[in-house]
C-alpha cells in the first residue's frame, strides 16, 4: 500500500483547516477592533470629563463657595 494519497488526503485536510481558521480569526480580530475603538472612545470621553471637573475644582469661585459653606456648617454644628 502506497502512503501517497494518505499523505495527498492529510495536506488537503490541513490547508482546508487553515483557510477556513483564517477566516474566523479575521472575524475575531474585526470584533477585537470594534471593542478597542469603543473602549477608546469611552476613555477619551472620560478624560473630557475629568478635565471638566479640574477646571471647576480649581476654580477660585468653587474653593471660596466651600469655604463659606465650611465655615456655616461648622456654624450650624
């Protein structure tokens, strides 16, 4: 018995694998895309905000309110 269509048979079955394999991991990696872009866009918006509330944190008027609100709770206690 001859081990050359055994051979011919195992090659075929392993290049059909691989083509078929490719396609899902290209899909994978499509959706691992999709995510990252959607996780940056979320930490983008999330930085927009944290530098909206630096700005009204440092705002002189926002430290003078709370002082005065310090000092009338401290009134009130």
């Amino acid at each position: 018995m001859s081990w050359t269509p055994v051979a011919i048979v195992a090659i075929i079955a392993w290049a059909i694998v691989q083509v078929t394999g490719g396609r899902k991991k290209n899909k994978h990696d499509a959706e691992y895309l999709q995510q990252t872009e959607a996780m940056q866009r979320h930490i983008d918006a999330l930085q927009e905000r944290i530098e909206i509330l630096e700005k009204i944190v440092t705002d002189e008027k926002y430290d003078l309110k709370k002082k005065f609100d310090d000092l009338e709770n401290d009134r009130v206690a």
